[in-house]
C-alpha cells in the first residue's frame, strides 16, 4: 500500500468513527453569531488549527475546500459565501463526503440561514481539482497537505495555484516541526495519516509556497501542536511540532524576493519626525510600521541605529509596508 492509500483508509475509518483528538488537536471551533456547529461536525474537527478567517471573506468569494473531512470549516466558510455552489468541497474518501454530506444536513435542521445548496461535495482530490484554471477565490486546507511528501505536496501546490484567480489566496493550516523529522518516522505511513510526522519545517513549509511562485504570505497563527516524546517514538530528544495558520498570495514574485509577513514591525526612533527609506515605507517617529521579514532584514543592516525591529508575533493580519 502507498502512503495516500493508507491516509484514504485511515480517514475512511475516521469517517465512520468520530476520533476526537486522535488525528489532530482539536482547538475550539470559531463560533459566529447565529452559527450552530452540530456536536458530530466537533468530534469529527480533524484540523489543526483555523483557515476561516472571517476579515478575510469580504464580497461573497468562492471556496475551494480540500479534505472536507466532517464539513465544519466549510459549514464556516458557506456562513461568509451564501450564493448557491459558493463552497465545493473536495475528499477521494467516499465514506468522509458521506459523513459531511450528513453532517451539514443537521447543520440545516439547526441554522435557518444555512442552504444546503451554499456547499457542494465532490469526489476528488488534491492533485486534481475538479474546476477550470483562475476560477476560485480562495483555496483552503487544513491538516492536510502535511501529511503529503514533497513531491506531492508540490503537485498540490501546483494544482491550488493552478485553480486560483489572480491575487486569490490559500488558506492553509497545517503541522510544522521545530527541528527535521527523523527519517524512519517520516516513513511511518500511519503517523503520517495522522498528522504526525510529514511536518516540514518552517523554512522548507515557506520555501515550498515561494517556490510555488506566491509572492506574499502572510502568518496567521503559530502555536504548539504536539510534542513527539523520546518514549513512544523512538527519538533521542523530545521534538515539538507547532500548527502554523498562513494565507499565501497569488500575485507576483518581487524581484527581490517574496514578503513574508510573521507580525514584525519597524519603530523610528531618530531625530526626525519621519524617516523616508525612499523604497516606498514612510516611518513615524515612535509608531511601529508592519512590515515583511525581507525588509526587517534590508531596515537592520540600513539604519541599524535609528529603527528598532519587533520580533515575529506569529500574528499578521494586514497593514503596514509592500
Ligand atoms: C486531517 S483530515 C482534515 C479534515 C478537515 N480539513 C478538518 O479540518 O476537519 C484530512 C482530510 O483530507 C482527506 N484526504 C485524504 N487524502 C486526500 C487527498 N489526496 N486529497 C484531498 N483530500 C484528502 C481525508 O479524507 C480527510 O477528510
């Protein structure tokens, strides 16, 4: 059997049998006002953190969802996008579109707004998405493409960019490690189904989306996930994986490279009251300024003396600089 084979038939059981926890850390749904999220849709919350980001979903967007597993996030992303077919979920699992399928059937039964024509299941999967090139406005995953291995997550990656439209976003939630996967965890199809040991590091994660050609990302969310202890998985030293929530942009590359926002900010401390860099960013004395990780890097060598760099909170939402 081949590492996909084995996720399909995990999740096929996963489908039939709520796993609270088993697969991921469930954190606590995002409740909305007047959303009523059925208790089977939390037992089966198999993602690691959030993609529904509700600043975001301005103007009624198209989602394409990918691994629907028990239809919670996307019963979130159908409360933004009310239009008929506004959300299409994708799962090769016939047993999981199933239990989603179920699922967001008592989603109606429990919410007067919701339609159960907002959202349509599809068989499919990630390396061949069901709609036409530059038709989406959002792609989204959660605690999915983790567990794909490189190539793999690149054919993903591929097809999400494929699908988008100009300046649409992906939407991804995912594990990450804090130090390399040994190689025989890596190769343990089962921990890798459950999201425990394809992790990449942050840099390989990102490298992956810039490779992939997104110019922007931008960092939502990092947070410790899980801790692989030397006692159950063999390990010499304990490794910590952390979830990382991030939105990567379909727009071009800057020719000095993408901007990678983590929650940094640059704070004029000079003698003047404003410090152009005559590259487009405008300081106030004393007021921090967003800005990417590039050009934290170019204002620490610049004016290393004059402005002060914040560290990454993990936490960007828009504003600031590029
Ligand atoms: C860890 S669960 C996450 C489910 C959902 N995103 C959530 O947050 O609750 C992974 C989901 O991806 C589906 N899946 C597995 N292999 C897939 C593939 N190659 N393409 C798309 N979905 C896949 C599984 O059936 C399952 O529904």
């Amino acid at each position: 059997m081949t590492y996909l084979e084995t996720t399909a038939q995990f999740y096929a059981e996963a489908a039939e049998v709520p796993q609270v926890g088993l697969c991921c850390v469930s954190t606590p749904p995002l409740q909305l006002p007047g959303l009523k999220i059925p208790e089977i849709m939390q037992q089966m919350n198999y993602g690691c953190g959030s993609t529904v980001h509700p600043t975001e979903l301005f103007g009624e967007p198209t989602v394409l969802y990918i691994g629907v597993g028990g239809g919670i996030e996307a019963l979130q992303f159908a409360y933004f996008c009310r239009q008929p077919g506004a959300v299409i979920a994708v799962d090769p699992v016939a047993e999981m579109r199933m239990a989603a399928a179920r699922n967001l059937e008592t989603a109606a039964a429990e919410n007067d707004w919701f339609d159960l024509d907002s959202i349509k299941i599809l068989a499919g999967d990630a390396f061949a998405l069901p709609v036409p090139d530059q038709s989406v406005d959002i792609v989204a995953q959660n605690c999915l493409f983790n567990i794909f291995e490189p190539d793999d997550l690149h054919r993903a990656l591929a097809e999400a960019y494929r699908i988008l439209k100009p300046g649409g976003r992906l939407i991804m939630s995912d594990p990450i490690a804090t130090c390399p996967i040994p190689p025989q965890l890596q190769q343990d199809e089962r921990l890798r189904a459950l999201c425990l040991s394809g992790a990449l590091t942050y840099d390989e994660y990102i490298q992956h989306l810039v490779a992939m050609g997104f110019g922007q990302v931008e960092i939502r969310a990092r947070r410790p996930y899980r801790l692989l202890d030397t006692y159950q998985y063999s390990l010499d030293t304990p490794l910590l994986l952390e979830s990382l929530d991030s939105v990567a942009f379909k727009v071009p590359l800057p020719e000095d490279g993408a901007c990678i926002f983590t929650g940094k900010t640059a704070v004029y401390a000079g003698a003047e009251s404003l410090l152009d860099d005559q590259a487009g960013h405008l300081l106030q004395r004393g007021v921090p300024l967003a800005i990417c990780d590039k050009t934290a890097a170019k204002f620490a060598l610049q004016f290393p003396q004059d402005v002060m760099i914040t560290d990454s909170t993990w936490h960007y939402s828009g504003g600031g600089c590029c």
